[in-house]
C-alpha cells in the first residue's frame, strides 16, 4: 500500500511540474499574485524554561491519585479495545499531560515503524 501512495504522489508531482495537471495558483495563473509572507516565530530558551516551569507546576498542583487512577483506567480499556475518548477526556480533566497518555498507548499498543521502501 505504502509503495503504491509514494508511486501516485510522485506522478501527480511530476504531472504537476510537466503541466500535465493543473493547479491553478502554482503552474498556472500564478503571476499577478503576491505570495503570502509567512512569520517565522525564533526558538526562545526563556520561553522554553517558562513552559517547562509552568507544565512543573500543574505536575505539582494536581491530584496526583486521581492522574493514576485515569490512566490506569486507559491502559486497562486500550488492553481491552474499548472505546477510549471518556477516559481521555477524564485524564484530562485530571491533567494528565499528553506524553503521560502517549506513553501508556506507546505502552499498549507499541509503536508504528513505517517501512522504508526506499
């Protein structure tokens, strides 16, 4: 499946840059537009401390039981393929962060290794 994705992307790209296929706005009409500027936002060490400290204090002001208690209750319904949106939602609103129930589901479920075809 996956060869045959790469394979169709590379045509339409291809068909794309031969002006076999149309896209209007990148190989046909283009001039006259003015290309949108795109902000870029500079990695910022202090921000990066500020987020980490802030994510320390919900880690501290939390209900620590309550943050076990739901992902405990995630790995046992992902152990059971049940359905796991209400428990996320609960883990949530109990703060647990998104690596904590990532890691239960990494956890569980493993880990996808795509295939390289290349």
């Amino acid at each position: 499946m996956q060869r045959l994705v790469t394979s169709q992307a590379f045509q339409w790209e291809k068909d794309l840059l031969e002006g076999r296929r149309i896209k209007v706005g990148v190989n046909k009409y283009t001039e006259g537009g003015s290309q949108a500027e795109v902000e870029l936002h500079q990695y910022s060490e202090e921000s990066a401390e500020r987020q980490a400290a802030s994510l320390r204090e919900v880690k501290r002001g939390r209900a620590q039981r309550e943050v076990a208690r739901c992902l405990g209750d995630l790995e046992e319904a992902l152990k059971h393929r049940r359905n796991v949106m209400p428990i996320l939602v609960e883990c949530c609103a109990a703060y647990a962060t998104v690596g904590e129930m990532a890691g239960v589901m990494r956890e569980v479920l493993g880990e996808m290794k795509e295939p390289s075809i290349f």
